[in-house]
C-alpha cells in the first residue's frame, strides 16, 4: 500500500510514478490483486493452522479479513473515483451492463456484513449465526476470483492460478468435512455394533 501510494503521489506531482500508460487501471489493478490476495490468505489460515498444529495462526485470520475489505473497498473506491470521474450514478448502469463488475460488486458487498461483524461484541451478540454468517467468506472469494477471470481479456494465466489456489482451499475443507463424517459415521456404528 505505502509503494503505491508513494507511487500515486509522484505520478501526480511529475507523471512519471512507474504506474504504466494507464496509471487509472494499474491503480485499481493492484488494489484488487491485494484484496483478493488477501482473501485467499484468509482462507489459508484453517488448512495451514490444521496442517501444523499452531493455532496461533488463529489470531491473523480477522486482521487479512479487514484487510482484504479495506484493500477491496479502495479497489471500488478506485473505481468509483478515478474512473467513473464523480459520475457515480453509472455505477448502476455499469453493475447491470458489465457481468465482471456486477460479480465484483457482489463481491465487495458480501464482505460488507463479514467485516461489520468481526468484532467479539458482534460474535457473542450473534452468537451462532455469526458462524453460518461468516461462511459468506467462500461465497465471496468465489465471485472474487470470477471477477478477476472475467475482466482479463486474453491471458488468464494469473487468474487462473488464483482459482486454482481457491480450488485447493476449498478442496482441502470439503476433504476434511468428509473425513470427518467419515470417522463420525464410524463411531457411531461401531458404538451401535
């Protein structure tokens, strides 16, 4: 974030920041690259704190959530500011014409709830449904990562490298799930037999 903005300020006090001849779509490019970036580490944590037993890891998974919001909200502030130039009422126009903003909005407003819950106040007040509520997470990085292959135009090596990084995350909690019926099935039979 600081490299860029170090960079947004010399772009705009010289020309000449490093941002390429489309400085607007660098700008939003990067921003959306960190928070989906950001969402994936999220995601990363549970397999990784299973995988090595250190729930410290625990303790991140909320701070690469808000990050991931706060990236992903400058990323449509970006868009909202530096390419629709003030006339935010195309937003809406832009949101039902163009499928790769409707499902990058979707997106952002699917992380609006997560981010206004990740409080512990909003965790024991929900109690629960803050659980079934945070599982908009996969939803998010789903319409995230369709967002990212719908908007490059030909070379889909990179978003196709970060879907296949969402398979795995995904991948990895529907194996355990299933492991863990699995062993649960198991029990019960084996206490019944």
């Amino acid at each position: 974030m600081a490299i860029l903005a170090w960079q947004i300020r010399a772009e705009w006090l010289t020309g000449s920041g490093g941002l390429g001849a489309d400085p607007v779509a660098e700008i939003e490019h990067r921003l959306g690259l960190w928070a989906l970036r950001m969402l994936l580490l999220t995601l990363a944590i549970t397999p990784l704190r299973q995988v090595t037993g250190q729930a410290v890891l625990l303790r991140f998974r909320r701070l690469l959530g808000l990050y991931a919001f706060a990236y992903a909200s400058l990323h449509f502030s970006a868009y909202l500011v530096l390419d629709l130039r003030g006339y935010w009422t195309q937003v809406f126009e832009e949101i039902v014409k163009r499928p790769y903003i409707t499902v990058g909005f979707a997106a952002w407003l699917l992380l609006v709830p997560l981010a206004l819950t990740s409080t512990k106040a909003a965790m024991r007040r929900l109690g629960r449904n803050w659980g079934r509520l945070h599982l908009l997470v996969y939803a998010t990085a789903v319409l995230a990562v369709l967002h990212f292959w719908w908007l490059v135009k030909s070379d889909i090596r990179e978003p196709a490298m970060y879907a296949a990084i969402l398979a795995v995350l995904l991948g990895w909690r529907l194996w355990k799930k299933l492991a863990s019926r699995r062993t649960l099935s198991a029990r019960r039979t084996s206490a019944t037999g």
